[in-house]
C-alpha cells in the first residue's frame, strides 16, 4: 500500500506541496464516480491565506483519491497552490463543490484534512454541533463504530471554527441540503512511511463509512 499511496501523492508534494504548476489557472481536479459521496481534499497542497502560505496537510490528497478510487466515490482535491478554499466567502473549489453535489445528486460530502493533536485521537469528526448533518444525526456514531472495528480511535468536536459560515461542509450542507462531514486525521498516523497499519486502518475506516451510501 505505500508504494501506492506515495505515487498518488507525488503530484501534490511536487514543488515541496505548492503543486504540479503553481502557475496553472486550473483551480481543482475531479474524479468521477457512481456513488453518490464526493470526497474533497482542499489543503492537499500549500494554500494562501492573506499575505501567508499555509502547509500543505499531507497525505490528505493520496487518501482521497485512494478512497475515491477504491470505492467509486467522486472526489475534489486542489492539485496547484491558490487561496484556501475553507476561509474565503467566494472560492472556485466551493462552487466546484455545489455544481458536482448538485449534477450527480450527491448524498454525502467528507472533507478530509489533516492536523497535530494533542493526544493520541486516530479521526476527528467536526460537524459544527450537528448543523452540518442536515438531520442524520446517527452518522458520527457510525463512523465511531466502524472505527472500533479497525481499532481507530473516533472522537467528535462540536465547537464550530471561527469564520465557520465559510467552509466547505457549512456551504456545501446550507446551500445544497446535504449531511457534510469534515474529517480531521492525526498527522502521526498519516505518516505512511512509518506508520503504514494505522494509514490502512484509517483508510478501511472511511472506506466502509463510505460504502454505507451505496
């Protein structure tokens, strides 16, 4: 699975993580699927807030595609260095968002990203104290149960970020009617190259959750 996972991040990591071209106007890469869950990295690579560049949450943008290719979801990633598509009001990637959920009748968005945490926390699931899930409530408890299956540690942070009316699963849940998830993974246990168990079992983790909207 590593040798995989690092070709699928190598266009990401190229020009340490601003991307394939930093120059490029292409804003964002789709893949096609035939279920009806879009998957969206939009930290895979360096973004620009204000005047600073923001790192690029690695691994977040290999995990997508492997999940949308290992279970037929759609998916959404930055690919080339722009502003960040989770804190600007109007953004290319959102719309690119709504335009997928709304022309493939899509039933779910996960957004992936990635952080340091202070315990050892495998996912965080964030939701926005629910106002993301459009009324399906029981999904955090089922990502928690599947989790314990692969021995992931699930916790659930319900403390919205500030500016949050701007992100991604606040647009995509508001605009479109549909639950949006962001799932937040450990940086440690993305660490592939030497933490290769806890990224597989990350993977099957999401890869069953997903695989419930089929």
């Amino acid at each position: 699975m590593k040798d995989e996972i690092l070709d699928l991040e190598a266009d990401f990591a190229n020009n340490e993580y601003f991307g394939t071209n930093v120059w490029t106007e292409e804003k964002y890469r789709v893949l096609s699927g035939s279920l009806p869950v879009l998957l969206s990295a939009p930290h895979a690579v360096n973004q620009i807030r204000g005047e600073d560049v923001r790192e690029a949450e690695k691994f977040t943008g290999a995990l997508t595609r492997y999940l949308s290719n290992a279970t037929s979801s759609y998916a959404i990633f930055q690919l080339f260095t722009h502003s960040d598509p989770n804190a600007d009001e109007e953004h290319n990637y959102k719309n690119g968002i709504i335009n997928l959920i709304e022309s493939y009748k899509i039933h779910l968005l996960i957004d992936i990203h990635s952080s340091s945490f202070t315990d050892d926390t495998d996912l965080d699931i964030v939701t926005n104290q629910g106002m993301t899930l459009c009324g399906m409530s029981n999904l955090p408890e089922k990502i928690k149960i599947i989790g314990s299956k692969y021995g992931v540690s699930v916790d659930e942070n319900n403390v919205p970020n500030k500016s949050s009316e701007n992100e991604i699963i606040a647009v995509s849940s508001l605009i479109c009617g549909i639950p949006s998830i962001r799932i937040v993974i450990n940086n440690k246990k993305l660490d592939i190259v030497n933490n290769e168990e806890s990224f597989k079992n990350i993977c099957e983790t999401i890869k069953e959750f997903i695989l419930l909207f089929k």
